[in-house]
C-alpha cells in the first residue's frame, strides 16, 4: 500500500489498515477488534462499515 501513494502510509486510515491485516495475519479477533475501536473513537464509523468489517457484508 505503501508504494503506491507514500502520503497515505502516515493517516490514520492506513493504520487502521495495518492494524486489521496484522490481526488477520494472527488470526487475532481481539487485536482486530481494538484496531476498529480505535478508529472509532476518532472518526466514528457508520453502521454499514461495520458490518462490512465483520465479514457480513
């Protein structure tokens, strides 16, 4: 992700990014779930973007 548009690695999107696939990648829920959180509690996210995070949508 980095490569293709440097300014992106410093948001805070990209973190949340990060921080999803590396839950992922340990098959961490609770890691995965404080990345979310997180995000959260500095943009709140919309009922459809959680659903979508959870893999129901």
């Amino acid at each position: 992700m980095q490569e293709l548009d440097p300014a992106f690695s410093g948001t805070r999107e990209y973190k949340l990014l990060a921080d999803m696939a590396a839950a992922m990648d340990k098959e961490d829920v609770a890691k995965f779930t404080d990345a979310v959180k997180e995000f959260d509690s500095m943009i709140k996210l919309k009922v459809i973007h959680v659903f979508r995070f959870s893999g129901n949508g």
